[in-house]
C-alpha cells in the first residue's frame, strides 16, 4: 500500500509498504530530502529504500518483547512492522507518520502529544489484562522499542513511559538518576510506582510537539567510519558534522557515570541527541535515560565471565578501558556523592521488607559503588 511519509506537517517522501509484512518495499519519491530520516542518505548522496526500513524496523517493539506474540495473534499480522502502520507510525519520541495517499489525514488530529490514545495495547503488552479480539490501535506503543515491557501513559496531561523488566532494573534506574541529579548530569528522571503488587519506573517523555530524540546509531550513519578512527572518535566526528553541540562533554558525564554504575547495556540506542523537528535545529545530546542495567556486582556469573572486568558500551568492551576515553574529570565534585549508601538503602527499602532482594545483597552493591567511586577518584586524579 502507498503511504506518504511525513515529518509533523512535512510530507518527505511516497513510501510502498509491504501489507503482508509491514517493511518499505520501495521509495517511489522524495519531497523533502532534509526531513528525511537522519542517516539514510548514503555517501553518493542517494536514499536507499534497505536504509530506510533499518529505521522503521527499529522503531517498532522488537520481537523478543515480552507479549508481542499476543499482540501479533489478536491482530492476525506477521510482524510489528505491521502494527506500526496501523497506528501510522505515530510516535512520542520522534515526528515521524505514515498516511495512507489521499487519506487526507492531518497531524494535529493524530499526535500523540497532544491527542489522547488507547491503554489497550499497553494493558496487555504488561500482562495487566486478557483480550480475545482487536482493539483500538492509536498507542505510542506501536513505535517504542527496547526489550523491556513497557508502555505510554497519560497521567495529569502529561506524557510518561512506564517500564517494568527484571525485579531489580526498575529501582536501578531511580538510583542512576538520583546519582546524576547529584552529579548534575542531564538526565531523564525517573520514579517508583506499583501496579497490581508490581514495580515499574515511570519517566515523562522529554520529547515535546516541536522537538525530537534522533538515537546514536541514526547519527553514527552520517559518515562513513574509516579503519584507523575509533568508535569514539567517530561518534564525535559524526556530532560535529551535524553540528550538534556539547557531544565529548555529554561523552565524558555518560562514561564517567556508567563506569560508576557498570552499566551493561550502553547500546547506541540508549543515547542520542535532540533536534527541533520544524527548523531541524540540534539542541544537543539528549538527556541520559536508560540506565537501568547496572549494579550487577554480586552477578558472580558475569564477573567469571569478564575475567573480574566489568562490561561496557558502546566504545570499549569495559569500563576500565572505556574511562580512558574521557577528556576531562575537573566537573566531578566527590563529595557530592556521599549520600549514595542512603539513597540505594531507601529505594530498595520496599524490596528488603518483601524480603524479595536481602541486605547483604545491597550492601555489596553499595560498597562496590562506593569502591568504584574511590577508583574513578584516583583515575581523575592521575589526569591532573
Ligand atoms: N522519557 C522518554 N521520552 C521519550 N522517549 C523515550 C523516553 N524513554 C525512552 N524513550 C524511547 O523509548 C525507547 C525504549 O525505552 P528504553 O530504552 O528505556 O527501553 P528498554 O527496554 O530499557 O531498552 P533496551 O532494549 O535498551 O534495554 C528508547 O530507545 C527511546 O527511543
Ligand atoms: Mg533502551
């Protein structure tokens, strides 16, 4: 089926779209070559139709997700590509949609930041109820990816993102960010919040009507990567051919933090920067959100395996080579972080009395953290 792509009111492009599949079989034609999205023109300057579908393919829910093969059944589709066009491809991170030519649909009517949507995709894709026939498709869901359940809420007005995953990654995310609210690193705030016994972190959606987050990998697209640049470099060459500002100082705050925490799971989708979406305009890196697959320490399994290292992304394969990286530790102020054995005590207060995580398991994460910032000390001071 022949679908427009749009960019909020721009139409960048006529689009075929696979019905059986839900891929992009074929680009018919380009309106707006600048709106398209980020890192789909290749060196020759040419927009290639795989390119593309790399980028629609990821914005929507993977097929490892929790309850997606529910999803797929009650719609009687192949893939959640599928399920994106049905909702248009609406998103809450980006501007990107889809219109059916000649549906005349408009996008003040269809957006999901100022529009209400259905809870209906999000009640089941977080197992909180049983449906047996189709629902209504207009959700945010459709077009958010990670492998952690999750879904969009409208709460007062406002739009958040609540998001479940293993017992511990919930109250991981609160720590990492009341961590960088002492630090004073942007970041994506995050809290607790309970459903049906169950514990998710809620954070509101930094993008807004006018602005949009364009992931790491979509700019890392931008050049080609030559042999003798590293993955660091080039990230930052990528930046600055853009024009985005501030990338090694948001570098330098991201790496110093997932050093402290040993995040895992720094993918090139767990960062990026945030544009206006009318002027193209870059505003810089976005603020820090996903932290949650950190502090690990007491994972004897993972320790083994990394031969007592600990891993990282996305530039190096450990924090101890990746915090070589960083350009400048004088913004860290340690005394700031001398509250980090109350703060993890308190959010995991509720999980100690359900007696669902023991003390002993908290305090080697606490006293691991507390290493791990004594080591990062020394390492700053070693720069100086
Ligand atoms: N607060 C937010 N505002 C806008 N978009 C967001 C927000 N938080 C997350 N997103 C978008 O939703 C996607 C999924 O969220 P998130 O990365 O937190 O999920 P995840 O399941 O933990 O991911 P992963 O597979 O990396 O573990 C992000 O890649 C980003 O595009
Ligand atoms: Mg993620």
């Amino acid at each position: 089926m022949k679908y427009e792509l749009m960019h909020r009111t721009f139409p960048t492009a006529v689009i075929d779209i696979s019905d059986n599949y839900g891929y992009i079989s074929k680009i018919e034609s380009i309106s707006e070559s600048a709106h398209m999205p980020v890192g789909v023109i290749d060196g020759k300057g040419i927009i290639n139709c795989n390119s593309l579908n790399e980028w629609w393919k990821d914005r929507s829910i993977p097929i490892f997700r929790p309850r997606i093969e529910r999803l797929l059944d009650i719609f009687d589709v192949m893939t959640p590509e599928q399920l994106s066009s049905r909702c248009f491809g609406l998103s809450l991170s980006d501007q990107y949609w889809i219109r059916p030519i000649g549906s005349g649909l408009i996008w003040e009517k269809l957006n999901f930041f100022k529009n209400p949507f259905s809870e209906d995709a999000g009640n089941l894709l977080l197992g909180l109820k049983e449906y047996h026939e189709e629902f209504p498709l207009n959700s945010p869901d459709f077009t958010t990816n990670g492998n952690l359940e999750k879904t969009w809420k409208i709460i007062n007005g406002k739009r958040y993102l609540l998001k479940g995953g293993n017992f511990q990654e919930p109250f991981n995310e609160v720590i990492a960010s009341q961590l960088m609210d002492q630090m004073d690193i942007s970041h994506v705030p995050y809290a607790l919040t309970t459903i049906n016994s169950k514990t998710y972190s809620l954070c509101e959606d930094f993008v807004d009507q006018g602005t949009e987050l364009i992931p790491a990998w979509r700019i890392l697209k931008v050049k080609k990567r030559r042999n003798e640049t590293s993955a660091w470099q080039h990230f930052v060459d990528c930046c600055n051919e853009l024009g985005i500002p501030g990338s090694v100082e948001f570098l330098d705050r991201m790496i110093v933090l997932d050093y402290i925490i040993a995040n895992k799971d720094r993918h090139y989708n767990n960062f990026g920067a945030l544009r206006n979406a009318v002027t193209l305009e870059w505003l810089g890196m976005a603020p820090i959100y996903d932290s949650g697959s950190c502090f690990y320490f007491y994972d004897v399994a993972v320790k083994n395996l990394y031969g007592g290292k600990t891993p990282s992304k996305p530039f190096k394969n450990c924090h101890e080579k990746q915090i070589e990286l960083v350009k400048d530790f004088s913004w860290i102020d340690f005394n700031c972080l001398s509250h980090i054995r109350e703060i993890i005590f308190e959010t995991f207060l509720s999980e100690i009395s359900a007696g669902r995580i023991d003390e002993k398991s908290i305090k080697i994460i606490v006293d691991t953290l507390i290493s791990r910032i004594d080591a990062l000390q020394t390492i700053a001071g070693n720069q100086t």
